[in-house]
C-alpha cells in the first residue's frame, strides 16, 4: 500500500503563524465527504425516527383516551356504569336524580328521575359504546357515549332531558336551541339549570322547585302587549337574558344601564334567570354597563 508522504518543503508547510494548511491529502478530503455524508444519513434518520413519533403521539392524542363497550347501567340522566367503569357523559348536563321541575301546566315532577328512566328505556340491554375524551376530578370517564351509531350525548339535549353543558364544550348547543324552541322535555315548563341546583342542594336533597325560570311556554298578558315582561325571583326582578342581532348572548341585572329597555322575547330563545352564575352558566355573557 502506498504510503502518504508529507511535502520537505518548509514553504509548504503550516507555521504556527500560518492561518492554513497548505496541504490536505486527498485521503482527508474522501474521509470528510465521507464523515459528513454520514453524519447527514444519521442525521436524517434521527429526523425520521422524530417525525414518526410525532406523528403516532398525535394518532393516539386524536383518538382519545380509548373506548370502553358493553352493557350499559344508566345511574342518572348523564352517568353509565360499563364494565365497572364510571361514565361521565361528555358536553351535556341533565337534571340530578333528586330534582324537581314544574310541567307546562305549572305542576311540580320529578324531571330529574324522568332523564334517568327515558336514558335506561333508550339503551335497553343493548351494547354502548364510549369514546373516552378526559377524566374528571371525581376519576370518572368523560365520554361521548353511542347506541350503534347515533349520539346518547346529543340524544338527551335533542328530546329535552338534558342540557348543552356550554361550560365545557360547545357541541350540543344546536340540539338545545333545537330542543328549546320546540317546548321538549324540560322546555315545555320551568326548571332550573342542573349545575345551578346542585349548587344550591349540595347534598342532592330534593325539595321544592327553585324560583329559577329557564322558559315559560305561556307569555303574560304584559309580555304580549310589549310592557315590563319580567318574573319575580325570590331574590327580587330577574336577570334578563338578551341575545343582540348579531347573536351574542347578553344577561342585563337590575339597576343596570339597559335593564328598564330591554324586552325578553322567548319565542326567540331569550330567557330570564335568577341568578349571575345560571346566566353564565347557560352561556350568557354580563352586559358591560
């Protein structure tokens, strides 16, 4: 094998004051084209490995925290006990089993047990499906839950035994302003906003109907004629719940600046509540003035 002999020239040597080499062997140059070529393939594939786990972290991110299937115990009106696994249901909020709502003749039931019995009737003895979204403080699986194909979630808000739980999702909204305006379930009558109940009834106990009005299929006399359509709460006027012409929704407290000028139409989904945290609960907004 040939052997790499250095240059005897001085001038072609490096000097410690030199700022280069003079001479690079070709063997250096293969080996550097060579190293960085290497160096490239390694980098590429590191790249690639990155990009792949990326991609399956973002697979298992989009699909959710798994399913859970079988057959289905209905607790309440938004709870499933599947395999032993707790079942909160995702994005809707329907009556507790203790509570009371009043019919569309002003008569007090027990909507909360009526929810519960129309889910169980609806399920049957047939297998449920749940996609698991999350896990709440209490460790249950907050889920969207389906019947073969069809939404047990949006089932509930659609015939009026739930509602659109707008705190923590936005997706059944539709079905309540659907299930609203055709007087369904607890919108033919008056009942309270079950998050707003359990606040009230913290340790679930049943009672007589809060002063809360959701909806009253029947207007006044007074809301007919244009006048002052407000209820009273227990708590004195209740807080009107406005929606703007360009859809935003507005709730507007006594003494505020507009209060005495607005005029609640519920045929178009405005409402009145009794209290700020109802109101914002059912996704009003407080007016700035």
């Amino acid at each position: 094998m040939a052997t790499l002999r250095a240059p005897t020239s001085r001038a072609a040597m490096p000097t410690r004051r030199g700022r280069a080499c003079a001479f690079k062997p070709v063997c250096h140059a293969s080996l550097d084209r060579n190293v960085s070529s290497g160096a490239a393939s390694l980098g590429r594939a590191v790249l690639a490995g990155v990009a792949s786990c990326l991609v399956l972290a973002s697979s298992a991110n989009a699909a959710g925290l798994g399913v859970i299937a079988g057959q289905a115990r209905v607790v309440d009106g938004d709870t499933l006990v599947i395999n032993g696994e707790r079942i909160r249901l995702y994005g809707v909020d329907a009556p507790e089993s203790a509570q009371q709502c009043k019919d569309a003749k002003g008569a007090p039931y027990a909507c909360g047990l009526v929810s519960k019995d129309a889910l169980d009737k609806k399920i049957g003895k047939a297998p449920v499906a749940c996609e698991v979204k999350d896990k709440d403080q209490y460790g249950r699986n907050v889920s969207v839950c389906r019947l073969g194909s069809e939404d047990l979630n949006g089932w509930l808000v659609s015939n009026g035994y739930a509602v659109s739980y707008r705190q923590y999702s936005k997706d059944y909204i539709p079905a309540e302003d659907a299930a609203h305006a055709a007087h369904k379930g607890i919108w033919a009558g008056e009942f309270q906003v079950p998050s707003e109940w359990r606040k009230q009834n913290k340790r679930g106990e049943s009672g007589p109907v809060q002063p809360s009005v959701a909806f009253t299929p029947n207007p006044t006399a007074a809301q007919k004629s244009g006048g002052d359509p407000t209820p009273n709460c227990a708590t004195g006027p209740a807080i009107k719940g406005n929606i703007s012409s360009s859809g935003e929704k507005i709730y507007h407290v006594p003494g505020g600046k507009y209060y005495d000028s607005v005029r609640i139409d519920l045929k178009d989904g405005e409402r009145f509540f009794c209290t700020e945290s109802e109101a914002t609960g059912a996704g009003w907004r407080k007016s700035a003035q």
